[in-house]
C-alpha cells in the first residue's frame, strides 16, 4: 500500500510548473552561424570539430579524391590494427576476444599467449566485489534504472579504495582493471536487486566464475541455471568486443578527457562517463531500435509485403509513427558514411543466431528494413555523406535473441566501452591533463540592478 502513496519528492507542484514558464531564455539561433559555434563540436555540415589526439583508435569514413571528401566504407582500427581482422583473429581461432582486446586498447599492443592468460587471471581474481558490498550497496537500494545503480556502485567503490586519489599510472591502471573486471558483476547484480525487489521475482545472486571469460560469466550471472551456448556466448563476445572502443569523440569517453583533465579520480571520472554513456542519444539507442520493431511489428500485418513495411518507415520519418520523433532508429551515423563496420561484422553472424533461436522470420524483417530504410532515407532527406546501419540497429536485435532484459542494454554497452575509458583516461593523464575547460563567448545583452522595492 505504501509504494502506491504518492511520492511527494518526486512531485512537480503547480508552483513549480508556473516558475519553469520562466525558463524559456533561448539562445537566437543566428548567434551560432555569426559566431561560428560548433554545435556538438561539429560543423555545420556535419564533420567533426578536432578537440584532440589519441592514438587508441581509429575511424575512416570518407577518403580523399582530387582534394574533394567523398564517403568510402567504413573502418575502425584498435591501436592500428583493423577491428575485422582483431575479430577474424578470434573467430578462426575459436577463442573468446574481449579480453584480447582489452588488453591491446590497454597497452598498445597484442598479448603472447603467457600475457593473455596472466591478463585474464588478473580479471578472474578481480571479478571479487568487497565484503558485504551487494548486501549494503546493491541490494538496500535497487533502482529501476540499472545505469544509476552502476554509477552509484562505482563512486561508492571510492569508500574502498585506500589510495582511491592517486593518480599515478600504475594506481589508476589497477584501478581500471578492477572496474573492468566488476562491471559485469555489478551490472547483472542491480537487475537481480531490481527483478527481485521492484517486481517481485526470485532472487539469484551467483559467484562470478575466474574460469570464464567476460561474456560467459555475462550469461552465467544472469541465467537462474547458468546456463548457455557456445553460440550465445560468443555472439555476445563479439558485441563487446566492437563496443569496446570508438575513438575519443564520442560523448561519453570525450567526458572521460575532460573530468580526467582535472586531476580527479578514477571512480568520479568513470562515473561520470557512465552518466554521459546513459543518454537515449548516446548508449540508449539500441532499446530505441528494439522498441522501434516491436511497434512496427503491431502495425505492419505482413512482414513479408515490402510496401507494408516502406508505409510504415514513411511514417516514422513523418513524425506519424513510433515516439513521432521522424527518425528510423539504426540508420545512420555521425561519422559513418556507406556502411559501419561493427554493424557489417555483426550482421554476418546474427543469421545464425536467428536460426538456433527460431527466428528466421524476424531476421529477413531486420535485413528488409535496412534495406528499404536507406531507400526511403535518401528519397525524404537531404543526405551529404550517405546513410547505412549502425552497430545498434542489430546489437539489439541479438541481445533479444539472448534472453538480455531491456534493463541491461546500456549496461552491456557500458561493460563494454569501460576498456577504452581507461584508456583515454590513463592518455589523458600521460599527456598531461590537456583538456581543461571548453571556450564559451557571453552574448547576453547588459542590464541594470533595479533595487527589490523599485521592481
């Protein structure tokens, strides 16, 4: 009965709806063009604005002919070696590969099978929570949103540390590894709090295993018989591994430079990454592309019928259809041209997973869509750089396929891009703190004080 009171902190009283009215001081938007602003540190036309260097990745998406940019396909290197190769290495291999790549991003170079294993123990002894820490932390507090509790975990984990501010190199890197190494646990850990508490479900807290690899003990935590296939898990290997890294201009890990800029400490500046990482427009995009299906699969009777399915996308780009937000979710990106490559590698193997898991019929409806969304994009909109499926238009579509709740989409994301945080935040430390505070011009025009009795 208490839980259905109404919530008085969370209350947006009549008082306070009149005061927000007030709240409506836009900037003119032809300050932007007169002053050159770079909104979202990018150009008008859509490139990006240089903020930076780092040497951990890579991202080619257009080539230059005659001194004229022109779209190439897409291509993402880990510290110079390209990602299709990394994930060939692995596959033809048949190893498991985030840990591998954890530690080129890390480093800078590709471990010996001695390094890799010594690496790969160092994770299992990590993957340790401390005494009581689920107990107290976790489970006193579940919160509906698993990405608060994650960064709510990881600034208490500061209370643990004895050297929680030292930032000298080999104290942040274990501190880094150590977050590497729990994220996991600590993300599995806030759904189990949340499923048992805030909707009633058995609780299953298992020990995570040193014996298996990062996305195993994924699978292993969550599953109420920890069980899984050799398939699943590697498909969900591959999806971190292709997470794990996308340059530093993204929001989350340029946040990352930034808050690291100023000296302060791992946990603050992961933290914040993962608040940055939260947002619908950053990390969040897979739920959208998922959501996006599940009503286009309620209003497109027949998903074979390719006019159906192109009414439909017409719709979303007409604000008649899903959120009315006029976007197709998946499509596009904003570096990405004519293809990215994460998506191109994910989508070789998604098919297999469909036919393990029985749905072949979803998966054409997935290729159909891509397919006709790029047709229906470049007739409706005004495309400079060409348009193609990004990494979350199928990583949502497997993580589905996985039996992985909604709850722990940006989570995954988080468990994954954790490793080039680190990165960049031990580059940012190496390089001496460059990133300081961004330039910002005052245009608000002067006034005079009016004493209170007088206004």
């Amino acid at each position: 009965m208490v839980k259905d009171m109404p919530n008085k902190f969370s209350e947006v009283t009549p008082e306070i709806k009149e005061l927000a009215k007030k709240c409506n001081k836009k900037i003119d938007e032809e300050l932007f063009a007169k002053y050159d602003v770079k909104r979202g540190l990018r150009k008008r036309n859509g490139e990006g604005v240089l903020a930076g260097l780092t040497d951990i990745s890579m991202i080619n998406a257009y080539t230059m002919i005659d001194r004229e940019v022109v779209p190439c396909e897409g291509k993402l290197y880990y510290r110079g070696i390209d990602i299709e190769d990394i994930v060939k290495g692995f596959i033809e291999e048949d190893r498991f590969g985030f840990e591998e790549t954890a530690y080129l991003l890390l480093f800078g170079e590709l471990p010996n099978k001695d390094e890799l294993k010594q690496f790969e123990g160092m994770l299992g002894e990590y993957r340790q929570l401390p005494t009581n820490f689920v107990r107290d932390i976790i489970m006193k507090a579940p919160s509906r949103d698993m990405m608060n509790t994650l960064a709510r975990s990881v600034l208490t984990l500061f209370s643990y540390d004895d050297n929680a501010s030292d930032i000298s190199l080999p104290n942040v890197l274990r501190q880094c590894i150590q977050l590497i190494a729990l994220f996991p646990v600590l993300s599995v850990y806030a759904y189990q709090a949340y499923n048992h508490y805030e909707r009633g479900e058995s609780l299953f807290i298992h020990l995570p295993d040193p014996e298996l690899s990062t996305a195993e003990n994924i699978l292993h935590l969550l599953r109420p018989d920890s069980k899984y296939t050799k398939l699943e898990a590697k498909l969900l290997d591959m999806a971190l591994v292709l997470h794990a890294e996308h340059g530093g201009g993204n929001n989350s890990t340029f946040t990352t430079h930034v808050v690291s800029s100023s000296g302060t400490d791992t946990y603050s500046a992961i933290a914040a990454a993962l608040c940055s990482l939260k947002g619908p427009k950053h990390g969040g995009a897979n739920i959208k592309v998922v959501q996006m299906f599940d009503d286009l699969k309620a209003n497109v009777k027949d998903w074979s019928n390719e006019d159906e399915i192109r009414e439909y996308l017409l719709k979303l780009l007409n604000r008649e259809a899903f959120d009315k937000a006029g976007l197709i979710y998946g499509m596009g990106h904003a570096v990405y041209s004519l293809s990215d490559p994460r998506s191109k590698i994910l989508s070789r193997f998604v098919k297999q997973l469909s036919e393990e898991k029985g749905r072949e019929e979803e998966y054409h409806l997935y290729t159909t869509v891509e397919r006709l969304a790029k047709q229906v994009i470049g007739e409706k909109r005004k495309i400079y750089k060409g348009v193609s499926a990004n990494i979350d238009f199928y990583s949502g579509f497997i993580y589905s396929m996985l039996g992985l709740p909604h709850q722990l989409y940006t989570p995954l994301f988080a468990i994954a891009r954790i490793v080039g945080w680190s990165a960049h935040r031990m580059e940012e430390l190496m390089n001496g703190n460059r990133i300081i505070r961004p330039a910002y011009k005052a245009v608000a025009p002067r006034k005079e004080y009016t004493p209170i009795n007088d206004r």
